[in-house]
C-alpha cells in the first residue's frame, strides 16, 4: 500500500506538497500550533530527496527540474492560498472589485510560490539523508524568505520565525539576532526532526537532539531573565520617563461615501471614547481609516469641538488623508494634533499597499477602469521622509497600518526612539484571521527595538505591548473602547539595526554544506 502511494505520481507530486503547504497556517496566529511544522519541515525535506532520486526513474518522463520545482511551488501554493485568502476580503466593501475576488485568491499565491519553487529548484538537487543537507534546505528557504520580503514592495508576511509569536521568551533573541537571522534558526530547528530517520549511529542522533533541545532551552532561559530583569527596571523609571496613553478602538464600520455629517458623528463619538482628563497630560491614539475619503482640511471644519474638549495637555495621534499642494494629490497620513487642531508633526506612509493604496502600472490599469481599492480613483503619493516625532521627552517612531511588517523602517527609525505607535484600519479583513496574523507582527517589532509599542486599529486588536513583547492590555477585534497606562519611555541601547548576523549565518551554513559534500565525495 505504501509504495503504491510512494510511487503515485499524483501523490507525491502534487497532493503531499500542496496539503504540507496548506497544513502550516495552523501554525501562525491565531492557532498557534507551532509544532506541527516540526512535522511538516521533516516531510518536506524528504519529499524532495525521495523525488530527487525517482525523478530519474518513475519520474522520468517528466523534466528532473520541473518535479523539484513543482514541489516547492505546490507546496508554497497550499502556504499562501491558506494563509492571505483574506486579503479577498477587502475586494467585497466595492460591487466593482468583487469580479477581482477570485484572481486575487489564486494570482497573489501563485506569484509568491514561485519563490518556493525556485527554493526547492536550486538546492534539491543537491539534498542527502544527512545533517549538512538541512543546513542547506534551512538556509535557502530563509534566503528565499528574506527574497521575498525585499523585491518589488516586499511581502514579510508569515515568515516562519512569526509561528512563535505566543511564546516571548524565545523571542527575546530577536533583539540580538534580527527576524531574518532569527527565522533561520527556526526553520533549521523545525527541520532538524528529519536527522533521527537518518542512516546515522545512534549516538549521532541522540546527540543532535540533545543540542537542538540544550539550544531551545537555553534561549528561553535567556528569554525569562531577559523579562524579569526588565520587569524589575521599570519599577525605578521615574514619572518624567513616562507618558499617559490613551489607546482609542471605536469599531466603525467600514463604508464608502460618508457625508460629512457622519464624520461629525464619528468625531464625537472619538471625544466621547477620549474622555479627557483637563488635568492630565495624555497622549492620545486614534486609528488609521476613521475618516476614510475625507482630508485633514475637510475636518478642519469641526475644529472648535477639539477645542471644546482638549486643553494645551494633550495630543492626539491619528490616521487621516492629507494634501500635497504642490501635485493636489493625497497622502496617506499619520498626524500629530494640538487641541488647536493644529497639526504638530506629519508622517506620509512610505510603504503603501500595492491595489489597496496605489495601483501598479496606473496609466495602463487606469484604462482598463481598475482604481485603488481605498475610497477615491487616484493613487496615494508615496512618503520620502521617516521622521519621528520629537516632543518633551516623547520620540515616537510612527508605523501606519501594515508598515509594521517591514523591519528595515524600525531598522533606520532614530536610535532615540523611545515609543512605536501604530495605527492600523483591519476592517478591512473582516473576521478572518488576516487581523490576528497583522497583530502578532508588532509584538516582534517591539522586542527587535526594546521599546513599548502601542497599537490602535479600528475593528483590529489594539493593544499595549510591552519592549518585550508582553500584551499589557488588549481591546480585541470588534470591540468598541479604550485602554490606557503610563507608558514607559524606555531608550534602551540595544536595538536591532541590520541584517548582519543573517548573512554570517547563512555563509557559515554554505560553507558547512560545502566542506561535508568534499568529504563525502572523496570517500567514493
């Protein structure tokens, strides 16, 4: 029965991979079932040496390369088909794009499964029954992820590192090593499984396991002294090293064409949730997306109920399309208010989302009567400058939506950040798990740069996240509110800063492949 399926073409060729791919979105949020990929790598990693080694004879009357190819492409398919089917989501708020909806579900995945296909290309070929192997597959399904997370606009979506998301003390070495470097490791102790179903001694196995599991012990003890040192920090930082934060959630729904009357309804509602303290200095952020379609001049109109309710004590943070004068073009926005509503600080979003905030290829697209997916026909212009905003003892690092993902904009951030605000429209998303995979990702950005960071999404989770990742508070989705602290201003020395220590890893992962495969070549 076995080796009927084992030489089943269909099976092995197609079915396994597409269904290992499609089984792995159970281990990101918000299942978190990190273990099965324990399973799933091994699998994989066989897989390709079983195909690499029929496709000369069951297989051969198929191309060598398009069977090592076809297995990481179908395995990479099922991974993106099951883990962003919700970004369709979004094409359901306009009867325009609906027809989209299904070239959306198909034609993201498979794009980014050739990154995967390619993957299983390049190194399959060269893949054996030993240790140096998974070396090699490790290193280049982390090489393809890094890929990906860069060319074009960059995707860092569910990379593997982002499956332990509910475990923070082995995070805490992320502020040492960087995600990528990070994400290495965690492909290459999910795959390790495979080397006790080597032909190997014994020793050599117990061996193996026995580092892999000194390995992950030590980095959660390092992770538990990291948390209760920091713990123990905090409770000498003084008032003047902390900022009263008041997170607001106000669950709007989603909808184009408001009238501007509406806005004014919203509005109140945010100063309702706000609840000032006159006495009290406060930080206050809204979400991303609660005036969508309007400008900060259109709701400059409603200033004086800013007025009314905020005194020189308080700032508020929020999302808001601004105009570029020179182009009459629109930005999209994260702004900094006095209670004059005067705008104190602007930040432009610099990564924006392909179709969602701009359209690829516009004066083609634009024909063929395709827009943005966002309320209005043009695109939004791209910000040139990542600034923080720098008041009193405040220097925050601003993060608007799905910025979050990208660690190169924390990377570059001012070394003197001392808060991460992001806010976020998750709407968008519906009650998918798309929400709860966007969340998980600021937990890492807060470790990466030890500092708090504080989240606002309207229909999202909004929440506060310790700079080591603890969720201090949480208002989760659909819930209508707000949470509040006396933020730590921590302005901690060791922030992740590049990609470094990736690359030595991966090149010392090369030349460990290299000297074996020499040594095991000259003993034929």
């Amino acid at each position: 029965m076995l080796e009927k399926i084992l030489n089943n073409r269909l099976i092995i060729l197609y079915l396994l991979p597409f269904s290992l791919g499609s089984l792995t979105v159970f281990s990101f949020q918000p299942f978190n079932f990190s273990f099965i990929n324990f399973i799933l790598f091994p699998v994989l990693f066989f897989l390709l040496v079983y195909i690499k080694k029929k496709s000369k004879s069951i297989y051969r009357k198929k191309p060598y390369h398009r069977n090592l190819f076809l297995t990481g492409f179908l395995f990479g398919f099922g991974f993106y088909l099951c883990g962003i089917f919700w970004i369709t989501y979004s094409l359901t708020f306009d009867d325009s794009f609906k027809f989209l909806i299904p070239v959306a579900l198909i034609f993201i995945p498979f794009f980014l499964s050739i990154f995967t296909g390619l993957t299983t290309l390049m190194v399959g070929r060269f893949l054996s029954y030993n240790f140096s192997s998974i070396l090699l597959f490790s290193g280049a399904f982390a090489l393809s992820d890094y890929l990906r997370s860069k060319i074009l606009t960059g995707f860092p979506w569910n990379l593997w590192s982002y499956s332990w998301s509910w475990l923070i003390e082995v995070l805490q070495i992320i502020n040492l090593f960087g995600l990528f470097a990070f994400n290495l490791i965690v492909i290459t102790i999910f795959t390790i499984p495979a080397s006790l179903f080597f032909n190997s001694s014994f020793n050599k196995k117990i061996l193996t396991t026995s580092l892999t599991f000194l390995f992950i012990f030590s980095v959660y003890i390092y992770g538990t002294f990291s948390i209760n040192k920091n713990k123990a920090l905090e409770n000498y930082l003084n008032d003047n090293k902390k900022i009263y934060t008041k997170i607001i959630s106000p669950n709007f729904k989603l909808e184009y064409n408001s009238s501007i009357q509406e806005v004014e309804k919203k509005l109140n509602k945010l100063i309702r949730y706000s609840d000032p303290d006159p006495d009290r200095e406060t930080l206050f952020i809204w979400p991303e997306g609660i005036f969508a379609g309007f400008s900060y001049n259109e709701i400059y109109q409603f200033n004086n109920l800013i007025r009314s309710k905020f005194n020189k004590n308080h700032l508020i943070l929020l999302g808001i399309n601004t105009l570029d004068k020179n182009s009459g073009d629109y930005f999209n926005s994260l702004i900094v208010l006095n209670n004059n509503f005067q705008i104190l600080h602007r930040y432009n979003k610099k990564k924006l989302v392909p179709f969602g905030e701009f359209l690829p290829f516009e004066m083609l697209l634009s024909n063929l009567g395709l827009k943005k997916i966002t309320q209005g026909h043009g695109s939004f212009l791209k910000g040139k400058k990542q600034a923080n905003f720098i008041f009193n003892n405040l220097n925050i690092l601003p993060l608007i939506c799905y910025e979050i993902i990208f660690t190169e904009l924390t990377q570059k951030a001012n070394k003197e950040t001392n808060l991460i605000v992001n806010i976020s429209e998750d709407g968008w998303f519906g009650n998918s798990i798309g929400p709860y995979q966007h969340f998980a990702k600021a937990i890492y950005r807060s470790i990466e740069n030890d500092v708090y960071l504080v989240r606002s999404a309207n229909k999202g989770i909004s929440a506060i996240i310790s700079n080591k990742g603890e969720i201090i508070k949480q208002l989760n989705i659909n819930e209508t509110g707000s949470i509040e602290m006396d933020i730590p201003l921590i302005n901690s020395k060791y922030k992740n800063k590049n990609d470094l220590i990736f690359f030595i890893l991966l090149f010392t992962y090369l030349i460990i492949f290299i000297i074996f495969k020499k040594k095991n070549n000259g003993k034929k």
